[in-house]
C-alpha cells in the first residue's frame, strides 16, 4: 500500500475518534430532563384518606434547590473521564408537571380560592452514571419539601421526604439518566404524600407537631417515614438484611408502624424480615 495512502488512512482514523470522543463528551455533558418512570414505580402510590379527596387544595410548586440549579451530576466515558452533567431544559417546569400529574393521579383537587394551600417544594435532584465493563449503574436521588397551609397562611404541617433508584444498564443513556431521576422524584412524592401527619392537617386535625425540616424530625424518636428512608439507604449502601433489620430494632418511633405503613414498605421492596424488626421499636411516651 503506498505511504500516502496510509498515512490518509490513519489520520481518518484519528479524526473520526476525535469525533466520537467530542460527541461522546458533547452528549454526557448534557441532558434533556423528561418524565420516563419505570413500570413498576408508575404503579406505587401512597394512601389517599376519604377526607383529602374531598379537600380540594390550591398547589403551589417551588424549585428550592441550591446552588447551579442546572447541574444534575457526574457521568463517565469508557476512559472514565468524569462528565458534569447540565439541564438543558428547566427542572421548575418539568418539577411541576410531575406534581400536577400526580396529584391528578391520586385523586387530590386542586381548585383556585381553595381554603388549603400545599406548598410542594424541591430541595434536591441528582443523578450519577458510573460507567462499568459492562454496561453503567445509573443512581437518581430527589428530596421534597411539603408545607400544607390553611387561608390564613398558618402553617398546619410540614415536612420532607427522600427517594432514591439505582439501575445498571446499558451504558451512556439519557434513558435511564431520566428514570433514576423519575423514579426517586416519584418515590420521595408518595413517601412525603404518606406521612399521617400531613393526612390529619388536611382533614383539619392538628398535629402535636409540626416537622421543621425532614419528616421526622420530632425529637426524641423518628418517625416511620423517616426511618424508611433510612432503611433504604443502608439498602442502596450494600447493607445486609441483618444488619438492616438490626438497625431498625435499635430505633424509638414517634408511633407505631400502621397497616398502610406496612403495605407502604413492602411495595418499596424492604425486606419482611426488617419489617418485622420495625414493629419491635419502641414508641416514644
């Protein structure tokens, strides 16, 4: 073969690779955020009483996320060059389509002039693609603020609630990138949606405590929900069921576990072996 014919041949080469690489990088660089759930998570939802399909709300929807509100997070290449993943679309609109739909899902009203306000922030969304020999494991984290108010503007309940989702798939997705988003934004709306304390300030039974910050918070134990988030965090961590049952059998409870709790934890797929344990816990007086 002559040289010259050679040499054109391995500059094609290296153009086309520098090609790849910039359109590899280009798009990891980048996302457009949409709603793709999977299927098994479109299915879970939390328990809606008589009381609050009846009580129609007026919804408010709050992007409270610090920071670059655009960055996402990290993706890798096959090199393991670490990407810093950004929006390209707005996360407010797409954060409140979620919760309209939602809602409308569940059955809840949202009526303007309604008596009831809900404030339903974000406070985190993230996502992480760790590229792998095979394929990538893709992580999505969301955490969500609610605050339910009545006309006055005084505050009957707040509180927040985590979500997470991990998957490994194939490699360089936007696909997935979006499903852990969707599936942890979903899972922190029907943990925080769930919460006894917020159904009884929306059927207009005040609650002898109103959460500052996490869902929770109360001091001198924890509640159910917040104890789930933690269950699944020493799940996604790599946690043994052992060790997780033994964690919760050490934890006091602001109240005991109630049947919806129960079927609440078994649709997140927590272990009925730490479930059990969980019903051990000591309440606090």
């Amino acid at each position: 073969m002559p040289q010259h014919t050679l040499s054109a041949i391995l500059t094609l080469i290296i153009a086309s690779a520098g090609v790849v690489s910039s359109a590899s990088s280009k798009t990891l660089s980048s996302l457009v955020v949409g709603f793709m759930p999977s299927e098994d998570m479109t299915e879970l939802r939390p328990t809606i009483s008589r009381a609050m399909l009846a009580r129609p709300v007026v919804v408010n929807v709050l992007d409270r996320r610090q920071g670059d509100k655009a960055y996402l997070g990290d993706r890798t290449d096959d090199d393991d060059a670490v990407h810093q993943t950004r929006a390209t679309n707005e996360i407010k609109p797409f954060f409140r389509m979620v919760v309209m739909k939602s809602l409308t899902d569940w059955g809840i009203r949202q009526i303007e002039g309604a008596p009831l306000k809900l404030e339903v922030s974000l406070l985190e969304l993230h996502m992480k693609e760790t590229n792998e020999a095979i394929g990538s494991i893709y992580d999505g984290s969301a955490r969500v603020e609610l605050a339910l108010s009545n006309a006055d503007g005084e505050v009957l309940w707040r509180g927040s609630a985590s979500g997470d989702a991990m998957r490994e798939a194939r490699k360089l997705s936007d696909e997935y990138c979006n499903e852990v988003l969707s599936d942890a934004l979903l899972q922190a709306l029907v943990i925080a949606f769930n919460a006894p304390g917020l159904h009884g300030a929306w059927e207009g039974v005040r609650p002898p405590v109103v959460a500052n910050g996490r869902t929770g918070s109360e001091p001198g134990g924890i509640s159910p929900e917040r104890l789930l988030e933690e269950i699944r965090r020493l799940s996604k961590d790599g946690f043994e069921t052992s060790t997780q049952a033994e964690y919760a059998r050490g934890r006091t409870l602001t109240r005991r576990l109630t049947l919806d709790d129960i079927s609440l934890w078994r649709r997140m797929e927590v272990p009925e072996t730490v479930i059990r344990a969980a019903l051990t816990c000591k309440v606090r007086d």
